[in-house]
C-alpha cells in the first residue's frame, strides 16, 4: 500500500469517528428529574401575593408597572414548572422569583419622611388634613380688586377631576376662593418643604399657592412666567428666590416642591431638581398668629383697606387661578431622593 492511500485511509477513518462521536454526544438527553417542589410552594405563595395587591397611588398600593413586572416573574416561574427542565434552570427560576419578590416589596407605596409630615391635604372631596394632626381647611370664598375698589368674589373652590381623571379629587380655585387653614406653630416650621400638584389656568404676578402672612412669614406663588416663587422671612433677611429655568404649564398637571432649610432654597419639578439658591438662617416665627391660606395672600377676617401701614393692608387681590391638589407640608428640608420618591409614588401611569 502506498503512503498516499494510507494517509487517505487513515484521514477517512479519524472523520467517521468524530461523526459517530458527535452523534453519540447529541444523543445524550439533560436530565430533566428535577425537583420542582420548593418552587411551586414560592410560585403559589406569590401569586397570591399578585391577585391581593392592589394597583394606585394611594399609600399601601403599588403602581401598575410593578404588578406587571411581577406578573411576568410569575408566568416565567410556571413555564418551567409545567414543562421539561434541569434542576439548574429550576434553582434559576426560583432565584430570578425570589428577585422579583424583593423588587415588589420595595415598590409598595409608602409615606415618605412621616415623621416629618406636618399636614397632608389630599382634596379627596373634601379640604381635610389627611394626617393624625388635623390641621383641616375650611373652604373660603375671597377678597377680590384692590382697597379702594373691593369685593368677595362670592365663590368657594370647586371641585374637579385631579391628574388621573378622578372627579372630585382636586379643586379648582378662581375668582378669589382659598382655603383657610388655622394657625398651628406646627405650620411655622424654621425649616419647610411643601409638596403639591398644580395645574394653573393662567398666568400673572400675583399666582398665589400658600401663604402664611405673607413676606411676613412666607408665601409660595407663581410669577407671571409661571416660575415657582418662594418669599422666606429669616432672622437674617427676606429672601425671594424663583425656580428659573424650572416652570409651569398653563394646562398642564405638574409636581412643584420647594426646600427651604440647612442655608438653602430649592425647587424641584417633575422630581427633577432645577435651581437652588443660599438662603441663611432659619424661618421666622410670626410673633402675631396668622392663619394659612392655600390660593390666597391672606385670610380674610383680617384684611384691612384703609391703613397702609398694616402688616395686613390689602393694596390688591393675589389669588391662585387654576387646580391644586395633595399638597404636603413638611419641618424638614426633603432630599433629591425623598423628592423623587414623592413624585413617582404620585405621578399618573
């Protein structure tokens, strides 16, 4: 025999036996007597936990992407529950659901910073604190013009349809109308963070949101920009400080905080922080109790028209037009954290 027939031969044979070896490889079947047992209790167990949780944005729910995500987990954990798999790809499903477990847990609506919640006015029919501490409104009709030329505008804040289309779970407010919040040191904090939802139908100067006398103490509003605008009286001085570039949309539900504490003012919109600004000292302590008034510069009981030097002198309507709604009241200067916690805990879907 030839040495070029050898080689020929010898190659010919080496190529059957690698065929006949891959063959006898592909042949071998992954060994599918798993045992799917602790995964079908942990699959059972969060299905329940699935079918009882309920989708919203009130406290104790959880927003409708995270039911869904966990829905998905479930439905993977099944499939491999009902069909052919290796104990290692069932130990994966069991992780990978036990993953999804804990992400859920965490996403479940809970107060933000309750320890340092002064007030919640939620505007769920009604102008009540929806804390323990019951600072509740009083809804108001108010003054409209100026002092020479004056009036009641006649009309209490209505209610309207909030930024998820749910009547009654906001109110509008126009034509003066505010609501009255008595005084409580509670709401003259040294430090403050208010939180709410606004929807302004307008814009003009005196765009007023919540005021606690005023410059006097402070006032939050919208300027003619509809940028958000905070007055501070300190012990130092009375800082005014505006949220530019951050703004408004006339039309538009949109989240608005402002932080004033630790030297600072800051705002925030959308969860997004968009200007801060020093600010020293602390918040003044009004040495004459005013009460609150959410839409308006003052409450009306104690307008006065004719004396210019009155702290309380009324020289011309400054009064919210537009929706408010879940407005929180804060004695702390909230984080970027616990902002955007707020914001996606209450943002619609």
């Amino acid at each position: 025999m030839t040495l070029k027939k050898y080689n020929t031969l010898f190659f010919a044979s080496l190529l059957t036996a690698v065929v006949v070896s891959s063959c006898k490889d592909d042949d071998v079947k992954p060994d599918y007597a798993s045992n799917k047992a602790t995964l079908q209790q942990l699959t059972d167990s969060v299905s329940q936990v699935y079918t009882q949780s309920v989708e919203g944005h009130d406290l104790g729910q959880y927003p409708k992407q995270a039911r869904t995500t966990l829905k998905q987990a479930v439905d993977l954990a099944t499939q491999v529950i009902t069909g052919e798999h290796t104990q290692a790809e069932v130990n994966n499903a069991f992780a990978n659901l036990r993953r999804a477990v804990v992400d859920f847990t965490a996403r479940k609506i809970a107060e933000v910073a309750p320890e340092n919640l002064v007030a919640k006015w939620l505007f769920n029919g009604n102008p009540m604190d929806a804390t323990a501490n019951k600072h509740d409104g009083t809804l108001m009709s108010g003054i409209i013009g100026n002092a020479a030329n004056h009036s009641d505008g006649g009309v209490l804040p209505v209610l309207t349809t909030d930024r998820f289309g749910t009547a009654n779970s906001a109110y509008e407010f126009a034509n003066g109308a505010y609501v009255e919040v008595p005084y409580a040191a509670a709401l003259n904090p040294e430090i403050l963070s208010l939180s709410l939802w606004i929807n302004p139908k307008e814009s003009y100067g005196d765009n007023y949101i919540m005021s606690l006398n005023k410059w006097n103490g402070f006032k939050f509003q919208l300027q003619s920009d509809n940028f958000l605008f905070l007055t501070l009286k300190t012990g130092s001085a009375t800082y005014d400080r505006d949220s530019n570039p951050g703004k408004m949309v006339n039309g538009a539900w949109h989240h608005a905080v402002v932080t004033a504490g630790n030297g600072q003012i800051t705002f925030y919109v959308d969860g997004v922080q968009v200007k801060s600004e020093s600010a020293a000292g602390t918040a003044f302590k009004l040495v004459t109790p005013v009460n609150l008034a959410i839409g308006q510069i003052l409450p009306k009981g104690i307008l006065n028209f004719t004396d210019t030097t009155s702290p309380f002198y009324f020289s011309n309507a400054a009064f919210f037009k537009g929706s408010l709604d879940d407005i929180r009241f804060y004695n702390k200067a909230l984080s970027s954290d616990e902002v955007m916690r707020i914001y996606n805990n209450e943002k619609p879907d």
